[in-house]
C-alpha cells in the first residue's frame, strides 16, 4: 500500500483543493475531464440522499445512529472530493468565491 498524502490539520479551503489535486495527480485521475467529475459528483449526491435517509431510518428505529452518521460523512467527503476537483478543473479559487458569493448572498432578499 502506497503512503497517505498528508492533511494539515484544520486544513484550509485551499490546502484542501491543493490536496485533491495531489491526490488526483498520486491516483492518475487528473486526465478525468470536467463533463466525468461532474457525472461522479450526482452520483455522489445521489449517496448523500440515500445516507441521509439511512441516519433517519436509524434515527427512528433506534438503529446504529454511529454507523448511519460516519455513512453519510463519507459521502459527503466524497462529494466535497469531486466539487473541489471540478475547481481545480475549472481553475476557482474557493475561497475566493465562496466569499464573494456569500457576500452576494446576504445582500439579497430571500
């Protein structure tokens, strides 16, 4: 088995877009095109739903609430893995967006 690429701890948005982009690089991923991240990151949202509604099943029949939560936390890092690596795609600046975009966001009326 190949070493883990190292996380900061409390990695930034950046040091986590710098990271996929090792990580990409490490599993020979970076010729995957735009047009497939995007594809992977619906089926990825797709898993989210089906956690979700797992964490609620177990939620109400006092199910493995532990299990059905580290589930829907993995794929919600596999999602966050695919939106970071269509930014890198795309060239975006995260951080850059996100604060422009929520400062756009609270100037409006919802």
């Amino acid at each position: 088995m190949q070493p883990l690429l190292p996380l900061p701890e409390q990695p930034t948005l950046q040091q986590l877009q710098d990271y996929i982009h090792a990580l990409e690089d490490k599993m020979g991923w970076l010729h995957t095109d735009l047009d497939h991240n995007c594809l992977f990151l619906g089926e990825e949202v797709g898993e989210i739903f089906k956690a979700v509604r797992h964490l609620q099943g177990a939620r109400r029949k006092q199910g493995d609430v532990q299990a059905a939560t580290q589930g829907l936390a993995h794929e919600l890092v596999d999602s966050l893995n695919f939106l970071l690596a269509i930014a890198n795609r795309a060239g975006i600046d995260l951080t850059a967006a996100f604060a422009e975009k929520n400062a756009i966001n609270q100037g409006r009326t919802w």
